[in-house]
C-alpha cells in the first residue's frame, strides 16, 4: 500500500468508522464493484472518494467526474488524493478540468491543487491556466498567495519563455520574489 493510498485509508476509515462497506472498499480489486459506488444514490461521500481513488489510479475512467469534484472540494485532504488519483488517471480530460478550476476566479480559494496538478500533468493548458490564474493574483491585497505561489513555482518548473512577462511583475510581491526570481531563473534565455 503506498503512502497516499494509506492516508487516504486512514482518514475514511475514521469518517466511515471502519464500517463493513470500508473494509470491502479498501480491500476489493472489482472495479465494477467500486464504479457501483459512484453511480448508487446514497453513498456517503467517504465511500465515493475510495471508490474513486481507487479506479483512477487504476486508469479506469469512470471516475473522473467524481475526482474533478473531490479537486473541487474545500477539504484539502479530498483535493489531495484526487489530484494524486487524476495524475494517475491518463483521461485526456483532467488537464482542461484542472485549467477550468485553477482560472475560476470564483474558486480562487481551491485552486491550490488544480494548479499543481497543472504543473505535473505538462499539458498543453498547464501555462497558459497558470499564467492567467497568476496574473490575477498579482493585484494589491490578494488574499491568495499561497496559490499565487504555487502558480510561479508551477511556472518556473515548466520552463516555458510565455511566463517571463508575470513571472517578472510576480518579483515586486514580496512573498513570491525570491520564487519568481527563481523561476525565471528556469526559463532557458532568460
């Protein structure tokens, strides 16, 4: 069992109270079983976020809507294992998804993980989302720094010349300077 597969068991089992239902969830190898979990009316939260888990990682594509959600969700720890659990996926989906919520300026808040998914996946909406999501950013009194940040390292580990401009305007903020120094450091010809 690795490591994210066993916080993620740990944290359900007290949700669920280590319930029969999570002890078949946790030890099935039926994926049909765990995509009847996602599709059943009823089924707690806890209960979608293993069945999920689970066929994501095992590249079944069932349960990309239900990790979009879970990416989505104002608990870290959901947004976590889903972003571990999309990474994982192979849908050509999640990039587009992931770019959807990291520029939602609505969401701000929960972009953390959407943006760091970006930046694993390397997909062709990855610098782009993340440019627009830390343009907005940069304006005086941005509560967000900390998705602000995510976004410039993101940046600076994808290398791309196009973030040179917001990487260079993303200097002047003192909490994202030396990242944004850093960063453009990365970019080749800079």
């Amino acid at each position: 069992m690795d490591e994210d597969f066993r916080s993620l068991a740990d944290r359900t089992r007290d949700e669920s109270g280590g319930s029969g239902a999570y002890r078949r969830l946790i030890r099935t190898d039926d994926r049909e079983a765990l995509a009847d979990v996602l599709v059943q009316h009823g089924q707690p939260l806890w209960a979608r976020e293993i069945a999920a888990f689970r066929l994501g990682c095992a590249g079944d594509r069932r349960a990309f809507e239900a990790l979009v959600l879970l990416l989505n969700h104002r608990d870290p720890e959901r947004c976590v294992s889903a972003s571990y659990a999309l990474a994982r996926l192979g849908d050509p989906r999640t990039s587009r998804a992931a770019a959807a919520l990291a520029t939602n300026g609505l969401r701000t808040a929960y972009a953390l993980h959407p943006v760091r998914l970006l930046t694993e996946l390397r997909a062709p909406e990855s610098v782009p989302a993340l440019i627009t999501t830390l343009q907005r950013l940069l304006a005086p009194d941005e509560p967000h720094w900390r998705v602000a940040l995510a976004c410039v390292e993101g940046l600076g580990h994808l290398g791309d010349a196009r973030a040179r401009p917001v990487l260079t305007a993303a200097r002047d903020h003192p909490r994202l300077a030396t990242a944004a120094g850093e960063a453009l450091a990365s970019i080749p010809g800079a």
